[in-house]
C-alpha cells in the first residue's frame, strides 16, 4: 500500500521512475545520466549537472542541479552533433584532458551566463 502511493505521488509531482542510471563523477560535478520512462511508456534520457558549492561565509555546502530531458526522437541528431562537437575539439585542442594534456583553461562559451 505505502509503495504504490510512493509511484502515485512520483507521477503527480512530475517525478518518473528511474529504470537505470549512470553516475559521472568528475571533480566538483557529477553527472547524471537517468533513464526514465513517460506516461506513454516510452523511455527518455535526463541528463543532471550537480554541482557542489560550499559558501565563502559559514562553509554550507549544498548542491547546484541542471537538468536536461532528451527524448527518442532527438536521440540521433543529439548524438550526431555531439559527435561533431568532440571532434572539433580533438581536432583544435590536439586531445581531449586525461589523454596527455591537462586543460585547465576554465574557457566559458561567450554566450554563457557563466
């Protein structure tokens, strides 16, 4: 009784069930990759940027989270893209950090908030 009231209110909220899941852990991030399943039945990818921030002042640390939700149809051409984008980096960069060169350059996408 109390476990089908628990998947209730996750469906409610907008909370899905997670069918499987990889943790990425790098540095003060982690990523979260989450399959889930929508009210069709079909499974979609969310991707989940945590990123641990302790505060100057009294030292709380909490979490900051980022989400993104891919869905099948966008699979291919994320990939595609994705794809792209790493070998343009491989290709500019000469390697990609942990295969020789340590990038410690912090660059940030002009067109970020960051």
């Amino acid at each position: 009784m109390e476990e089908s009231k628990k998947k209730r209110t996750q469906v409610e909220s907008g909370d899905k069930e997670i069918i499987y899941s990889k943790a990425i852990k790098a540095g003060k991030r982690i990523y979260y990759l989450d399959v889930k399943r929508n009210l069709k039945n079909d499974l979609f990818l969310a991707l989940t940027e945590s990123k641990k921030i302790q505060a100057k002042d009294d030292g709380h640390i909490s979490f900051e989270k980022h989400k993104i939700f891919l869905y099948k149809e966008d699979f291919e051409k994320f990939m595609e893209g994705m794809a792209d984008v790493m070998n343009y980096i491989k290709e500019h960069n000469g390697c990609f950090p942990g295969e020789g060169e340590d990038d410690t350059s912090g660059a940030v996408r002009p067109d970020t908030d960051d």
